[in-house]
C-alpha cells in the first residue's frame, strides 16, 4: 500500500508536468488529493521539499540504471536502446527538464547533486566512445579533445531536447523519441567507421520505416 508521502509526491509530480512547478501552489495539490494543507504539510513543509524529493527519486531511478554501464556491450542499436529508455524517463519528470535552469539556480542541493552527476556522465560517455572504438564502430580519435567535444555535445543535447520538443509545440509521442533518439546517434555520425555506418543505417532507417507505418 502506497504512503501518503508516496501520494503526495506523485500528485505533485503530475500537477508540475501539466501547469509548471512554478505555478502550483502547496493548495492545488492538497485539493487533488482530497486532503486539508495542514495535513499536506505535515509530510512536506514547504514546496521546495516536495520538488527536492522528486529530483532525488529521478536521481535515484537513473542511478540504479547506470549501475550495469559497464556491462553493457554497446553498439548503434544498444546506445540508441538506452538513449529511448532515458528519454522515456525523462518524461516523467518534464517539468524538471523544461525548466531546468531556473530550478537548479532555485535549490542548492539540486544545484550541488546535478554538477556532481555531470561528471559522472561525461566519464560514462567517455567510457562508452572507448568502447565503441574497440569494437570498431568508431574511428580513434585525432585530437586529445575530440571525444570530449563529443561527450559535451551529447549530454547538452540530452539535457535540452526536451525543452526544445515543448518550446516549439510538439507533444512528446513515439515517433518524436524516435526522432530525438535519431538526431543524437546522428552526432556520432562524422566519426564512424564503415562498419558503424553500416549499423547506423540499418538502425535509422529501421526506425524511419516503422514511424512512417504508425
């Protein structure tokens, strides 16, 4: 049986999806859950606590995903697998992502957590390009900087498409994670051997093919 701290949460998180964090007011969720804001703040005394919860429950789901990183035998299709997982997640937390400045810049612990966790991913990535070249899907690099160029590119744009998906109107279907997941394989696309773009092709044509019959 769920808690009320547990429902409290999860009528937050929903209410911050649809009207924005900003725009919901410790009232509004009490009366989605029938209950008084007394009782509300009994739990959580502040809106602020409520939105520090949800940022470590996120934290934490993508945290217990990354615990088999390195077990993972990657190629085009496992990185775009995982790449849809994430983003899929993501959704969950749209508010988070659409108004990620000003909520990282309103908590300092968020703040704090989400440069901590940046590290974590570039060295994830790092690990995943050196992977890749192993098995001869992209080529090695040149420059000292390439791959963290690369790295760089990645997590802005898996930091941002969610955002950018919103911004202009586009509500987040099937098809638009396909095409998010497309658009950041695409990146790797300058640096892939043949035998990358072979799986590459095969991978995003697959996918274009599917969307088109949907």
């Amino acid at each position: 049986m769920r808690s009320t701290k547990d429902k409290i949460l999860t009528a937050s998180r929903l209410l911050f999806n649809e009207k924005s964090f900003s725009s919901v007011t410790i009232r509004m969720i009490a009366a989605s859950l029938k209950m008084s804001s007394g009782n509300l703040n009994y739990h959580f005394k502040k809106r602020e606590e409520i939105l520090e919860s949800l940022y470590f429950e996120m934290a934490n789901e993508f945290d217990q995903r990354l615990l088999g990183f390195s077990e993972i035998e990657f190629s085009i299709n496992q990185l775009k697998t995982e790449i849809k997982l994430t983003m899929t997640r993501m959704i969950d937390y749209q508010f988070f992502w659409t108004d990620l400045y000003n909520i990282i810049n309103a908590n300092e612990n968020i703040k704090t957590h989400f440069h901590e966790v940046y590290a974590t991913r570039y060295k994830n990535y790092m690990f995943l390009f050196e992977q890749l070249q192993n098995n001869k899907i992209i080529k090695a690099s040149i420059l000292k900087w390439e791959f963290e160029n690369l790295s760089e590119q990645m997590i802005i744009y898996n930091n941002t498409w969610l955002y950018s998906t919103v911004l202009y109107g586009g509500n987040v279907t099937k098809n638009i994670i396909e095409e998010k997941a497309n658009t950041m394989v695409r990146i790797l696309y300058p640096y892939l051997t043949e035998k990358g773009r072979e799986e590459f092709y095969e991978v995003v044509n697959s996918s274009q093919n599917k969307s088109k019959e949907l």
